[in-house]
C-alpha cells in the first residue's frame, strides 16, 4: 500500500516535473535559504549529536553547504535546452540522461547532516523525487531535519518518512543506502560502511608526515568515519622512527589547541567502544598498547592471529603492525577482501607497486584527504569524483537519442544489400584482415621488478667474485 505522500511523488516522477532545470534551481534555492537560517540550530544539534569539537562541527556544515552550490552550478538551462533541441538540428544527442525517478535515501549517522545534504542535493540536481528516511530515535538532528525540510522543499516531490515502504515500493526507486547493509532494493548505490581501511607506510616514506596525517585521521570525527585507517602496516626497519612520531603525534593532538575539549567531547559519547577495544589489546597475546589517554590510545599488534588485524576500528585507537617487505603489507592487506581505501606512504614507485596490488576502491598516496573523514564512504564500484560524494550520473538513467546511421549500421547494410556485391566483398575482405602489428620495441625503462632482478645479479655477481678472489688465494698458498 502507498501512502498518500509517496502517491504524490509518484504522480510528480510520471509528470517530469523534476526535470525542469528552473524547478530545480528553485528548489536549491529554497534548500539553501533553510539551512542559513537554522544554521545555528543546526549546529547545535549536530554537536549533541556527535560530540566533536566545534571545529569538527562547522567543518561537516561547511562542506555540506559547498555540497548545495555544487551541485546547484551544475544546472543550465541554456545547455539543457541545447541539448533538447539537438534532434531538431540533426545532431545526436548520445548523452541525454534523466532522472531514475524517486530516490531513497538511507543516511549514515556518522556526519549525519553532511551525509543527507550530498545525497538529496545530488538527487536534486539528477532531476529526481525524493525520500529521506529518517527514523525516530533518540538524537536531536533527525527531528529538527524533518521541520526544516518538510517546510522548505515541495512536498509534491520530497518527502521524509519514518517507516520503510514494502517492497514493491521500493522496486520503483532508487536506493541510496549509506549504512553499508545488503542493497534492499533492485536498484541501489550502497557505501561499504563495514569495509576497512588500511595505510601502509613504507621504509622510503616521510615518517613524520606519514605520522602526522594517519593519527589525525584516526582520531578526527571520533574515529567512526570508513575513511580512518582501521590498521597501519609499518616496514620493520621504520617502525621505531614511526612509533616515535606517532606517540609524539597523538599526545600532541589531545594536548594541543582545543586538546581538552576534544577530549571531554570524545569521552562523553565514545568512552566505552575505545576502553573495550584498549582492554581486549592489553590482555591479548602479541599485543601492546604504546600509548593511551582518555578516549585514546596507539597499539602496537605482533601475532597475526590477533583479531584487531582484522576488525573495524570505530573508536580513537591507532593500531600498528610491521611487515617485512612491501609484498608482505600486500598479502596481509588483501585477506581482508575488497578495502574501502588504502594509504600509501612511500616512495613514488613502491606507493605504485602498493596501490597497484592492493583490492581496494580508492587509493591516497603520501596524504589522507582530510574531507574524506566526513560523511559516507562513495557507494560499491563506482566513479570516484573529488569534488562530492554523489556525482549526480549516478542517480541518473541513459537516455539517448541517434540522428545519424552508425558505421556498424552501414556495414551491416553493405553485406544484407545483394544489388552492390562488390561493397558486400570489399566489406567482408576487411572484416577477416589482420589486426595491425604491436609495434612493441625493445624496452630501456627499469621497472620496480627490473630493478630487484638487477640488484639480486648484481649482489650475485659480487658474491660469486668474493668466492672466487678467496679460493685463487687461498689456492696460492
């Protein structure tokens, strides 16, 4: 049974109205006008909410209103209209796209606010109607969103529920689903919240940069965010330097600026997670906690068969492992199946090798792109975009119109045509013609395999002549 609110947006998504470009920039507008006037209100309800710092709280406020005038600036009528009136001209329009029609929103509530603003404001410029599911509970945010936005957005096409619609409803939508469960309806663009996030920091790497990104990306946002490196595997003959400036790091963090009240925050919401995941460290076999605080701590994992190697690190704990080679950091990172990111400090050439043979959906070398902390990891197999979580093709469907025949088209009349059976001959000669030469030349450039079969001769080499000086001389005698 559909409500009387969905049966709105259904009529709305067979009128096409959301595929009006000016409709659309009003309704910017009109999103845009309601978060700066509650902004204040909002803030504080994120804070409640989440318990980060000040700072934290305007920095996911910021880039959810950068997220609106985005994806707003994408809209043109000049270019919609030229692209409408192509066939009219003669021209292909191969990229037409549309809206999918009603998208379903299930937000994250990790950066609860940032997480629902990327998702509606790239629905919204896709050209599509709107569900925001947002279920009763205990925090603040969810009630005062279910206000602000019922007032300002057309309730002909938006529309936020409390409860999820059956199923046959939700075969008619598009799910966006940013709480990582299996995809609940036959089109869904689902953001892998459980899937982890590993750094490897190489011998070749800065130490204390590498030190500095990766304890800020752990304890930033409360260390809930999928982007926060849940292990960070440290070349044996660095771990030393590394732990060095990671302590230094960490007890700089909670001690510097602001260091108290990031604290008292973290504490008062995220306490009991990091004190269980700290204790399970200092009674498990091979493990050691190197540091710790209120709220905090580094560890440092020996034995492979501990399960912090292999779980989902939701509180302010940074945990350490070493690795003999690069090749060993690979191995141990890709038992864990497909990551959600990989963070490679090195060298240019093994931070290739690195993110060349690691299973995952994105990869940072040398930096943590600190915006990544805020809001849903970018859904399962997917364009990754740097300037917001949701590009907007993504809530979109092809729709493309041909004016011109295609070659295929051409050569596939050639052959049926019996009048002209030269064409149909000279056609079919150059469909069974040889494909053109490689044209592969002899390589020069060493490449990071070429360079260990050097060195491995080379110390060969010297070894074989070692052998050889100290028989002849030993012979001699």
């Amino acid at each position: 049974m559909v409500s009387s609110q969905f049966s709105r947006l259904l009529a709305a998504e067979i009128d096409g109205r959301t595929q009006n470009p000016r409709y659309r920039q009003n309704e910017f507008h009109r999103l845009q006008s309601a978060v700066s006037q509650h902004i204040d209100e909002i803030q504080d309800a994120v804070q409640k909410d989440s318990g980060n710092v000040p700072e934290e709280v305007r920095a996911e406020l910021c880039l959810a209103l950068k997220e609106i005038r985005t994806h707003y600036l994408t809209l043109s009528l000049d270019k919609d209209l030229e692209k409408e009136y192509r066939v009219i001209a003669g021209k292909d329009n191969a990229d037409s796209r549309r809206g999918a029609g009603i998208v379903y929103i299930v937000p994250s509530t990790h950066t609860m606010f940032y997480s629902i603003v990327s998702a509606l404001s790239a629905a919204l410029a896709a050209g599509n109607c709107i569900i925001l599911e947002l279920t009763k509970n205990t925090m603040a945010l969810p009630a005062l969103l279910r206000r602000i936005f019922s007032q300002a957005l057309d309730a002909d096409t938006f529309a936020i529920t409390e409860e999820r619609p059956d199923a046959a409803f939700l075969s008619r939508v598009l799910m966006v689903s940013q709480t990582g469960s299996a995809p609940l309806a036959e089109r869904s663009l689902v953001s892998p919240m459980n899937a982890r996030t590993v750094a490897v920091v190489d011998r070749t790497a800065d130490v204390p940069a590498a030190a500095e990104a990766l304890v800020a990306a752990r304890f930033a946002f409360g260390g809930r965010s999928t982007y926060s490196p849940d292990i960070v595997l440290v070349n044996e003959f660095a771990m030393k330097r590394f732990v060095e400036a990671v302590m230094q790091q960490a007890t700089r963090y909670v001690a510097g600026p602001n260091g108290e009240a990031r604290q008292g925050a973290s504490t008062r919401r995220r306490l009991c997670p990091t004190a269980s995941l700290l204790e399970a460290a200092q009674k498990g076999a091979g493990t050691r906690v190197l540091v710790s605080g209120s709220g905090w701590g580094v560890v440092e994992v020996h034995d492979r068969n501990s399960p912090l190697l292999t779980q989902k690190v939701e509180a302010k704990v940074l945990v350490l492992h070493p690795v003999t080679s690069l090749d060993d950091a690979i191995n141990l990172s890709n038992l864990s199946g497909t990551l959600a990111a990989t963070y490679a400090f090195s060298s240019p050439s093994a931070a290739k090798y690195i993110t060349q043979f690691i299973d995952a959906s994105v990869s940072w070398i040398n930096h943590v792109p600190i915006d990544m902390l805020i809001g849903p990891a970018y859904p399962v197999n997917t364009a990754t975009s740097t300037a917001t979580r949701y590009v907007p093709a993504l809530l979109q469907v092809p729709r493309p119109q041909f004016v011109a025949e295609t070659n295929n088209s051409a050569l596939v009349k050639s052959i049926l045509d019996p009048s002209d059976a030269t064409k149909s001959a000279n056609t079919w000669r150059e469909a069974l013609a040889s494909l053109p030469s490689i044209g592969h030349r002899a390589g020069w450039r060493i490449g990071f395999f070429e360079q260990g079969i050097i060195t491995g001769l080379i110390t060969l080499a010297m070894f074989v002549a070692t052998v050889s000086t100290v028989g002849w001389y030993t012979f001699r005698r």
